[in-house]
C-alpha cells in the first residue's frame, strides 16, 4: 500500500530531499532510517515532526545525550519496539555507556511499578505536593 | 477500609518505622509522603520497594537529578497524578530549574507522538538498528 | 452537559429500568452506581454491556473473587480512578482481604516493571515459549 | 498449545460456522481473518465479541469509515500491531484514502503529545469545561 | 512552584500575548483555557504545540469534528481528563451530538477490548494485512 | 551491542551463576529464559529483579497460578509480547487449562472497555466507592 511505502531519497521530491539533507547534516550522517522514509508520504508531517525533533533535542539545559535517555524511558514505558531500537541505537552513538543503560532501566521500571502501587492504594497526594 | 489507611509514624510497628526512619534518614527530611504510608499496610512490600527505590536512585552513572526527571517522564506517561506530584517536588529539590522542567516536558510530549507515528506507520526496524 | 447527566431510575425509561433491575438482582444489592447512571444515556451501549458483563463476571472456570482481583489488576496498570474505586469494593463485598489485596498490588506492581524491563532490553521471544 | 489454534472453517463446530457465515455475509467477504481462528476455540467469546462488533461498527450517526479510522487510533495510541494492520486495511477497504490517512495520524500523534503535556504540567479542569 | 502557574494575559508578554490572540481569533472565542495558560511558561513549547495543533487540527480531508472526535478517542484510551474534558467541551461546540458521542464512545470501548484480545491469544498477522 | 548480549551459563560470572541456579532449583527447571540472560549484563538488577519475583510470586494468599494469571493480564494490557508469551508458558506449567485461559482474556478485554467508558463518560466515583 502506498500509505507504507519508504521514500527513498532518489525517489523523493525537492521537499522530501530538503527535509532528509537537513537530518543529515544535523545528525552528521549519510543516511536516512525507516521512520523518516515512512513519514515522507506525508511531506507536511514530515517537515512539522523533523522540525519540532530538532528544535526539542537540540542542546539546552539538558544534555542531548539526556534528552535521549528520557525519549528511550517513554518508548520503552509505551512497547514501542521501533522507538527503544531506534533511540537506543541514537543514545549509544551519543555516549550511553551499558552501565548509564542499566541504570536508565532500573528506574524505567522502578517508576512504572510505582506508578501503579500509588494508583493501585488509591494514594491522596500531599499538600506538601500540591501545586497551588 | 482497612487497605487505605495510612499508617502513621505514632501508630507503625517497629518493623514500619525502620523503614520510615531509613526513608527520613536516605531524604534528610523529617517527613513520609503518603505512598509510603499506604504501603506500609503491607509491611513486606513497603520494605521491598523501599529497598529497591534507595538502591536505583542513589547516585550512580546517572546523577540523581536526572533519574528523578526519568521517573517524572514515565510517570507523565502513564498518567499517574501521584507520582508526577511527587517526583516533581522531588527533583525540584534536586535541583531541577524550570527551563529543565520545560525541556523534559518537551522531550515527553514528542516522544509519545513519535511513538505513536512510528506504530501507526507501521514502520520496521532499520538493520543498522538490529541488536543480533 | 446531556451526555453526562446521571440517570436517576425515577427518571429512566422502561427499557433502562429493565437492566437496573437485572443490575440490582443480579448483584443483590438496591442501588445502582454511577457507571450505568452514565452509561443510561445510551441504552444500547448500557443493555449491552451489562450482558456482556453479566456473562464474563459469572462463575465459571475461575471463581468471581479472582474475575474482580483481575479487574483491578487491569484498572490500576490502565490508572482508571473510577474502575479502581468500584471493582476494589465489589472484590472486598465478595471477600477479597487485605493481604489478598496485598498481594494483588505486588504482583501487578512487578508485572508492570518487568513489562519495560523485556522490552527495553529488546528480549527475543524464546523457541520455548513460541506458539507454532 | 491448544490455546492459539486458529480454527479453520473446515474444522470448525455449527455454532462457529454460524458466527464465520455471519462475519463473511457482513463484510461481503469470503474469508475470515486470524483474529477470529483465534477466538473461535472460545466460542462464546466468539459470539459476543462479533455480535457487540458487528452492532457498534454498522453505519448510524458515524459513518462505518470514521469508525474505522477511530479505532486506529485507539490501535496506535495502545500499540497494537495486529489491530493497526487489521483495521488500516478494513479503512482502505472502505475508502480511506492517504491523505485521510495521514490526516489521523497527525491528529493521534499530536493528541498523544498534548496529553502528556496536560498531565505533566498538571493542568486544572478549567469551570468552562467540568460537566455539573 | 513556578512552572505551575498560570500566565494571564494581562500578565503575558508580548511573545505569549500574540499567541494568545491567534488562538482566539483561530478558534473565534475570547478566553484562553488552562492549557494554554501553562504551556505559557515556556513560550517556545507554546508556540510549537500551537502551531502545529493549529496545522493539524485545522479542515482538510477530515473534517474538524472528526479530528476532535479523534482526539478525544485518544484521550480516554490514555485517561488524561484534562484532555477528555475539553476536547469533548470543543466537539460539541462543533456540532457533535449525544448519538455521536455515544456511538465514538461505543467504539472506542471495543477497540480497546479487542486490542487485549489480539495481543493476549498472540495472533499472527494474516497475509492479507502485510503491508509488503 | 554489548547491552543486548545473553549472557549463558557457560560464560556467566559466579555472582550471575548463582542466581540462574537459584532460579532453575525454585522453578524446577533446567534452562533459563532470555529474560534474565537479558538482564544478567547487569547482575545487581538480574538478583533484585528475581529476588523480588521470588517473593512476590510465592504460594501466600494467592495461588501461584492465580497470580501468574493476574500477570498475563497485566502484559496483556501493556501489550508485552514477550511477557504475554513467557508468563503464558508459565500458567500453563501450573494448570492453566484452555478454559481458564478464555475466562481470563474475557476478564481482560471488558476491563480495558469498560476502563475506557469510565473515563469517557467522566464518572464520578460514588460517595459508597471513597476510601475515606
């Protein structure tokens, strides 16, 4: 089906190949994954997404390397197998030791069992939490 | 009922206050947030978790800091008001500033998107991803 | 708003007293929560889930008790409030005690955890566990 | 295991058959996909699962297509890969074109985002939009 | 805390003000709602999530109810109430009736059952729904 | 990469030996699954995470299999393959009849439905359900 093809850079019009030359002179790469390839069929998606991405994982407050260490503790949270492969793959060209990724998914797990403890016991929240 | 009391300091068995006493002593703080005091109506598990939560946020490859704004992540994406009030009192008084905060909430935000234009596009793991 | 009036039985058509009624024997109790109050509005979505509910909650191979211990189970790993509120109380009105529902909390806590833990080490299906 | 056998028509029981002639009379179809093989070695779960289907899905004040198109996008936001696969090809089958299509998964995406960023930032109900 | 705050207009600058005016002149209304209020802590977040929901929610080949439609389809299947409780309020103000509301919640509730009944008797993806 | 290794018995350190044999002498069994062989790259989360297991799925309160039932539910909800494969397994092992298995995926699949009714209807939780 069309709605799945991967565009590949040959195949792509001015726009796409706008968009995949600035990914890949952000990333300091030569080459474009599948989740792009997948977005191109929809240029205006890809433009928005690759455009927010870049401005969010940019340097900032928090180190890129964090930034993407937080991006792998949500996709792992929510089971999806192409963000924690990707992510991880980005997290390890940026640094991440196997031991800051053993560390990263004691607390992953850690907080999504907790999570449910605090919901499960019906926990009020302190006052001293309270926000306003 | 019974398994929503929160068991206070005064009214814990030695066993509970062991624990509240190693969470007040671990926090330099001189008091015990709710969770702990649902839990502490099963003993076993409030000792387990308590446990386990001391040894995977102590400092470690990964600051304290930034496991607690991991754990605000999860929590966030699991919808958990608890633990968002919570973990984000507690990485406030790690330390956290509010252009961290706003940079996490960022990465948050786009990382559940992403996820899920990534399932919904059904896009398959790049070989350069592949972990064997 | 209409779609969230609660529909009271004094003021409820014949056809939604109809499943109060089988609600209320069925459950040998004389009142009726806000669940179906909500749900009164669409008296197709309403019968239909209360036979479905009927027919899934009834003894069978595994004793009721345990159906609504599952029940909970599934509502705190969603963070349902309502869901967790209603299907504790029932479970305790058909005998669920509090170290049942210690160790109900335990197990889904732990289940929750080494959910992420499975995916986020990208663990590969054992030949062992394969269905065909 | 018994429990994944995918009962193919020929082996199939009367009361399954009846529910495979129903599925394949309703869709205009003449075969039946894996998810009901599946169920069918539960055949009341069978029954009632197509039955509720069948109701909710028939055209009435939404169109059978936005119906499909709402129910990738509980699919994606849950990650379900055979329910995504399943029911983008049920929506193409009923005219779901690309660029709809594209159209849903930046609605799905972009709700997820914000979701996350009403709970992280905890944001209050506002008056204008609380139901009593 | 800081970070929870709610900007006022009155008190916004002008960087948040001009935001401000587009969403209400966007969406024809003269007041902001809370969401709005908080991103404004960080007007880069605010900007960017404005945008693009301003982008993707805006008529194209879905009709604007529709994309509320799915956006609160979205919401409950995540429980985030802030999220449920205005966009159901912005759907009905685009002409979504109880019927509609009742038939999406309808569908919604299935397609979140019969996501678990695919995962849970781990059925293969049929031939027919391979996407190459 | 390193961080998705499994780690065999014939190449484990002592401290990792020790608890692949604890868990092959508690289970009753001689092999071990790739997810501890996953997660023995990291030893002090492999003995914390089956220390923890080991406690927490003890006969008690519950049964044994009961609780592994309570764990599919859980993985099925999270949409864990791994875990729904593994913890499957696992029931079978100790009873888990095919009937068991269908009443337990009914359970599942309405909670999840009616998880999303609660929320979607905005129910508020009746003053009977509150815990204090």
């Amino acid at each position: 089906m069309t709605i799945h093809t991967l565009v590949e850079y040959a195949d792509a019009s001015a726009e796409v190949r706008a968009v995949y030359d600035d990914i890949m002179a952000t990333r300091k790469t030569d080459w474009i994954n599948n989740f792009w390839k997948a977005l191109a069929n929809d240029p205006v998606t890809l433009r928005r997404t690759w455009e927010s991405i870049k401005q969010i994982m940019a340097p900032g407050e928090l180190d890129p390397l964090i930034k993407e260490m937080i991006y792998i503790g949500v996709s792992v949270t929510n089971q999806c197998p192409y963000c924690i492969a990707s992510h991880t793959a980005s997290a390890r060209k940026k640094g991440m030791t196997d031991a800051m990724f053993h560390e990263l998914m004691a607390v992953v797990g850690m907080a999504n069992e907790t999570n449910r403890l605090a919901s499960g016991y019906q926990v009020e929240i302190d006052e001293q939490f309270k926000t306003s």
